[in-house]
C-alpha cells in the first residue's frame, strides 16, 4: 500500500490536512500515559473530520456512510497528560469502492503514532458499497491528497 514516492508516515511534512485534539484524562491508563483504545479513537475522529469535509456534511445525511475495513497501528512514543496533539491525514489511493489514508498522531512535531488504513464508502439503505463518485474523489484529494 505505501507510496514509494510518499514521504515517511512519522514525517509532519506530508500531511495538509489536520485535525486537532487532546489527551483527556479519561484516555489515561493506569501506567499514566495514553491507553492505547485512545489512539483508535483519535484516528477514528480524524476520518470523520476528513470523511465530513470533503462530503460538505453530517457523513450518512445523504445514506451513503464510509466504514472501516481495514487499520494498523505503529505506537511510536508514549504520550502523558496533559497534552495537545494533531493528527495529520493524506489520500495514499482512492481505488473504485475503497479509499486508503496514511495518518500520523503528534505532539508537536514528534510522531508518537502512525497509521493505515482502509475505508469503504457504504450504500446505508442497500448495506454495500458503492463506487467513489468522482466528486468525492476529487474534493478528497483536493482535501489530502499527496504534498506536492
């Protein structure tokens, strides 16, 4: 899946598109540091963002929804309350029904997560996937595609 031509997923040059958050301490485990479930939620929050964006809405308004079909995630670095973080998304291939992301967690410029992952875009009254309209297709990379 990676883009030989891509720069590194821990490198915060190669992302436009941001999602700001924080570490609650709800997100803390007992050795004080993130819990790892908080990384998955991030992540997760961050497609939203991306995914309502670039449908210029609530996703599922419309009946179409994009579902999770794939994830993995490298922890890099332990992150401790308090602490402001952002995470950095760019398009690594938007296929015929599936879209790819190359996604990275950092506080401040230091990767502390990265991940990849891939996403379905979903008929929510005929419960499967529908191709990628070029419009969509478009807005994203216009959103996240490759920094050029």
């Amino acid at each position: 899946m990676p883009d030989a031509k891509a720069p590194p997923l821990a490198d915060p040059g190669g992302y436009r598109f941001w999602t700001p958050e924080r570490l609650r301490f709800a997100d803390l485990d007992p050795l004080g540091h993130a819990n790892n479930n908080a990384f998955g939620v991030w992540f997760q929050e961050a497609r939203v963002h991306l995914f309502e964006e670039a449908f210029g809405q609530r996703i599922g308004r419309d009946g179409l929804g994009v579902v999770l079909a794939r994830i993995t995630i490298d922890f890099l670095r332990e992150v401790r309350f308090p602490a402001d973080i952002r995470i950095g998304q760019r398009m690594a291939r938007i296929g015929r029904t599936s879209m790819a992301l190359d996604s990275a967690i950092f506080k401040d410029d230091e990767a502390i997560a990265t991940s990849q992952s891939v996403t379905v875009l979903f008929d929510q009254t005929r419960r499967c996937p529908v191709e990628v309209p070029d419009s969509l297709r478009q807005r994203l990379m216009a959103l996240a595609g490759p920094v050029s």
